[in-house]
C-alpha cells in the first residue's frame, strides 16, 4: 500500500468519433480484469466505465458517448450533452483518431475539445495498420499545427503498442489526490447497467454497428437466488424488421447473444447466471425523452 499522500488519481475521458478504436483501447489499457471484488456505490459527476488502479496511481475513465451530427432524435441531444459535460471536467483527454484519416466527424470532435481545458493527448491508433510508414511524421507535423496543444503518440490498441508510453502520457496530468475508489474496484456501475451493456455489445458483435443506436436494453429482472443470478432482459427496437434479425433463423441469433453475454456475465459477476432475453418493437423510443430516462439514460 502507498501512503496516501502518494496517490495520483483522476479522470480520464477517451473520445473520437466511432469505430477509431477508443472501446478497444480501453479494455486493454484496464487489462480487460472483468471481475467486481469489491462495490462501494459512490456518486461521481461522471460515468466511470472502469477504473485502473496500479501503484500509487488511480486512473478513473469516463464515459464519453459519440458526437453525433444529427440533433434531432433526443438520443442524440442526449449523447452530445453527456459528452460535453465529460470532457469539461476530467483531468486528460485523449483523443483518438484512426491511422493517418482526418474526417469531418475528427474535425466536429477536435472543435467540441476546443472548449475544455483538460491536457490532450492524441493518439493515432490502427499504427499496426499503417500503409507508408514516411506519411506519418507530416501528418503528425498537421495535426500539431491543428492542435497545438495535444501531445501526440502513435499507438496500435489492438497489438497493444506503445500503450505504456501513453499510459505514462497520461500519468503526467493526474493530480495528487488520494484514491477516490478502493484499490479492487473496476467499475462504479451498478451490476443491472453493466449485464445491460453486455447484451448491448454482444448485439453490436453479431450485427454490427447499424443497430445499436437503435436498440435499448432493459433489465425486467435481476434477482440473486442461492448462488444463481436471475437476470431477465429486454431488447427494445424500433421495428419489426430490426427484431427478426435479432432473434434470427430459428431463435439461433437470440440464442447465442444470450449465450456470449451469460459468459461474460459470470465473469463479471463471479457466480453462475441464468439469462433470459425477450425481443419487443417498441417504436419511437429514441426519440421519447421520458421513455429515455426510464432506460438509464440521465443527464
Ligand atoms: P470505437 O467505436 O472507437 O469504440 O472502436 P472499437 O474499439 O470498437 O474498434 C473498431 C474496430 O477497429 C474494431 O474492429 C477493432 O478491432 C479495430 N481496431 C481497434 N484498434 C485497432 C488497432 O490498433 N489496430 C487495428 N488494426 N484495428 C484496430
Ligand atoms: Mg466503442
């Protein structure tokens, strides 16, 4: 144990528009150690996705949903605001972009960091994946002019390169503060959420990524019985269309999302689980602020 007046910890936030690799990084920079010791509820401004706590240095991620363009579904209004409010108060920032690409939606995310004063570091990832190598250092040299600010480093999160060198980047902006979780917890969400979000990302996994801005887990049931969790959960989609996919040929699609996310949920949970999921049209829920909030979706 470290004495107190040792400690580092702070927030981190990881953001860049999807599929540049931020979930990725993220579960290996927390090592992927998916098993909850120890929960002590505790309210933060933030929504922590995972904790990492190594030495005399707890480094607290937070949720940052994508920036989207379209403002009209109050889903969307609701992700734009969540990831103004995470960026605004955390301690780094990193900002991950894909290889040598520079999108308009790069650009959107680079002018929301604008408003933040939290030190940036950009990390250009996918860099296993990089056809001509000579193109990265003027393409870093933009990006500097771009972001004068950020502190760039070049890493690949799927082949785990240099995520030491980022991880001590980011060690450099945490403040000395005593750890605000106990040194064995992972996460602050409560079990209901994450068994939510794992039905989610199995979902995502077999469907790709068309679907889950339109589909909506809710969790009718989540009981400990003996030593079996009772988990019962809903998948809500808009249409009909989107619930024959899910459930598939047979029930066979349905079934193995169930099956993936029981796994993970004994992990995480570290006891034996029964999961049973149900597929309902629920149309119009996105868009349906109060239907929103009923869902876990907070500001
Ligand atoms: P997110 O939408 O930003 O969370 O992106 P994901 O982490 O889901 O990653 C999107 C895709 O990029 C997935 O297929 C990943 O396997 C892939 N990916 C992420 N990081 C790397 C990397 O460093 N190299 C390569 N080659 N692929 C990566
Ligand atoms: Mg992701």
């Amino acid at each position: 144990m470290v004495s107190e007046e040792e400690q580092q910890c702070g927030y981190v936030a990881i953001v860049g528009r999807p599929n540049v690799g931020k979930s990725t990084l993220l579960n290996h920079l927390l090592g992927l150690k998916l098993s909850i010791t120890s929960r002590k509820p505790q309210t933060t401004r933030h929504n922590v996705l995972g904790i990492k706590t190594e030495g005399a240095c707890q480094l607290i991620f937070v949720d940052t949903p994508g920036i989207h363009n379209d403002q009209d579904k109050a889903i969307n209004r609701y992700m734009n605001r969540a990831a103004q409010s995470a960026i605004r108060d955390v301690d780094a920032v990193v900002f991950v972009v894909d290889r040598l690409l520079w999108t308009e939606a790069d650009e959107l995310v680079a002018e929301r960091l604008a408003g933040s004063e939290a030190p940036l570091i950009l990390a250009i990832n996918k860099s296993d994946r990089l056809d001509d190598t000579d193109l990265l250092l003027p393409h870093i040299e933009r990006l500097q002019k771009r972001l004068p600010k950020a502190d760039i480093v070049p890493i690949s999160a799927l082949q785990k390169k240099n995520l030491d060198v980022l991880e001590e980047r980011i060690k450099t902006c945490i403040p000395h503060n005593s750890f605000f979780f106990p040194e064995d917890q992972i996460t602050d969400r409560p079990e209901r959420f994450l068994a939510a979000e794992l039905v989610r990302e199995k979902i995502t996994r077999q469907l790709g990524a068309e679907l889950p801005y339109q589909i909506a887990v809710e969790i009718e049931g989540f009981e400990t019985r003996g030593k079996i969790r009772h988990i019962s959960a809903l998948i809500l989609v808009e249409r009909e269309g989107q619930k024959k996919i899910i459930i598939g040929e047979g029930g066979q699609r349905l079934k193995s999302i169930g099956q993936q996310a029981r796994l993970d949920m004994e992990r995480l949970f570290d006891s034996k689980v029964m999961l049973k999921l149900w597929v309902k049209v629920r149309s119009g829920w996105s868009d349906d602020e109060r239907a929103l909030r009923s869902l876990g979706y907070q500001d």
